[in-house]
C-alpha cells in the first residue's frame, strides 16, 4: 500500500511538471509557425535565385570542364532540391490545426529542416568530395577559364542577393524575439531562415572558393587546385549541414 502511494505522488508530480511545460511548447509551435509565414519569402527568393545559377553553372562545367565548378552546381542543385522542401514544409505548417493535430503543424518546418540538411550533408556535400577526389587522382584540363570565371560572378551576385533577404528575415525576427541576429542563429526556434540564410551564405563562400581555385589552375597549369577547391566545397557543405541538423533535431 505504501509502494502504491508513492506511485500515485510520482504520478501527480509528473502531471503537474507536464501541465506547467504545455504553455511554453504552445508558446514555441505559435512562434514557429509565425517563422514559417515570413520564411516564405526568403525561401522563394532562394529557389528563383539558385535555380538560374545551377542551370549557368551546369552549362559552364560541361564547357570547362572544371572540377570545382562541377561541385558548385552540385551544391546549387543540392540548395534547390533543399528549398523546394522547405516549401513544402512551411505549406505542411500553414495547416490549421485539426483533431488529429490539435495544436497544429508547426513543427512540420523542423522536420522538412530535417530533411534538408540531410540530404544536402550525404548528396551535396558527399558528391563534392568524391568529385574532387576523383579528380585528384585523374587530373584533366579545364577550358575557357574567362567564361568559368564570368559565369561564378553572375553566380556571386545572384548568391549575394537571395543572402541578403534571408538575412534581413532573419533580423527581423531576431528583433521580434528580443535576440541578437546571433543568438536568433544559434537558438532561435526558426529553421527556415536560419537554414536558408547559412546555405546561401555558403553558396556565396562556394563561389569564391571555386574561383580561386579556379583561377590558381590557369595560372600554375596545375589542376590540383581545382580538385581541392571542389573537396573544400564539399567540406564547407557536410559542416554547415551538420549544424543544421544539430539545430534541428
């Protein structure tokens, strides 16, 4: 009898410790689905934007022939593929809530986060390197150094823009939450802009990292740098997904 009653305590405890908790996760899934309303516009941005650098991306490594511009359109092509479902993810959260979901769907935008971040870290980033070790092992020549390095400007700028409004959404909904752009980064409860504000400021550190390479290629004559440029890409790649992840699980 005496064993029962302690049960019965343990039991009234964790419902009291249950019932304080329910306020603040009703709290957080309202503040996530506010993210998800103003995400859409970041995330739109960056689907238009990475989808024309991917197709002048691709047209540029089958003329060049560049390693590390391979592995840009392999990460522009893994940034669209993520975003396209993050699109659906803030569509699955703009539900309202239902008696299957009685506090609605937000979290749908952590787990399409999720998702992303995955298949940017084994696709993107893992495609990336194997390419550039592919080419360190098989070196080949890279043609029209100009037009590899004409197309990774446009690239540059269109990269830029689409950062920028991720990173303008991502101020204003730091401010809304009474957080440094800083601390809305690492703790924030929004993994839409945070996730697409990181992609696309890795995308524009891809672009200059292709560049260089690139361009230290035509210079030396030696296409190590270009296979190197094409591993460090993908590296950049597997760490910034790995924080999304981190963030999101």
């Amino acid at each position: 009898e005496h064993l029962a009653e302690r049960r019965r305590r343990h039991l009234r405890r964790i419902q009291r410790v249950r019932h304080a908790q329910w306020p603040r996760l009703l709290r957080l899934r309202g503040r996530s689905h506010g993210a998800a309303a103003t995400g859409q516009h970041a995330v739109t941005a960056a689907v238009v934007g990475n989808s024309v650098v991917l197709a002048a991306k691709l047209g540029a490594w089958g003329y060049t022939g560049s390693s590390a511009m391979l592995s840009e359109a392999i990460h522009s092509g893994a940034d669209v593929m993520n975003q396209c479902l993050l699109v659906y993810g803030l569509t699955a959260a703009s539900r309202s809530a239902d008696e299957s979901h009685p506090y609605g769907y937000g979290f749908e935008t952590y787990v399409w986060s999720m998702i992303s971040a995955v298949g940017s870290f084994f696709l993107g980033a893992g495609a990336s390197v194997y390419h550039g070790v592919h080419s360190l092992m098989h070196p080949g020549a890279i043609e029209s150094t100009p037009l590899a390095l004409g197309v990774l400007g446009v690239a540059g700028i269109l990269e830029g823009y689409t950062a920028w409004v991720a990173w303008t959404e991502v101020n204003r909904e730091a401010k809304k939450a009474g957080l440094t752009s800083t601390q809305y980064i690492l703790e924030g409860p929004d993994p839409i802009n945070v996730g697409v504000f990181l992609e696309d400021v890795l995308a524009v550190g891809g672009v200059g990292t292709a560049a260089v390479c690139i361009g230290l290629t035509a210079l030396t004559g030696d296409p190590t740098y270009d296979a190197a440029g094409s591993i460090a890409i993908g590296t950049l790649m597997g760490g910034v997904s790995a924080f999304i992840i981190a963030k999101n699980r």
